[in-house]
C-alpha cells in the first residue's frame, strides 16, 4: 500500500500520472485508502482527496491562497 507522501510524488512524476491520480472518477478509491492506511480524519467535502492530502502532509502554507 501506497502511503500519501508516495501517491503525491508520483502524481508529480509524470503529465499522464497526474492526469489519473487528479481525476476524480478514476482515482478517488486509491486516494481515499491512501488516507486511511494514515488513520486521517474524513476528507471534508470541500476539498479534493489529494488537496487534503497535500494540507495534512506538506510544509507549505495554504494561508495565502485563501485571502
């Protein structure tokens, strides 16, 4: 099992990576199981699987995105 930090890498990887692990209808099983091997709390609704993940798991500041 993949862990969230390996399916953001690879979705980083290559343009038709990230075209199927971003699209919803093909990949929300993966990203959905991804976050739970971590025992993260639900996905709000919000908010894509693989935003979420990147907010619980980067040291990025998403503070300026929402102002």
């Amino acid at each position: 099992m993949l862990c969230p930090n390996d399916l953001l890498s690879l979705c980083r990887s290559t343009k038709d990576m990230r075209a199927f692990l971003l699209n919803r209808s093909t990949s929300i099983v993966i990203w959905k199981r991804c976050l739970a091997s971590i025992e993260a709390p639900e996905c709000p609704p919000y908010i894509s699987e693989p935003a979420y993940a990147c907010l619980l798991l980067e040291k990025t500041c998403y503070v300026s995105w929402f102002l």
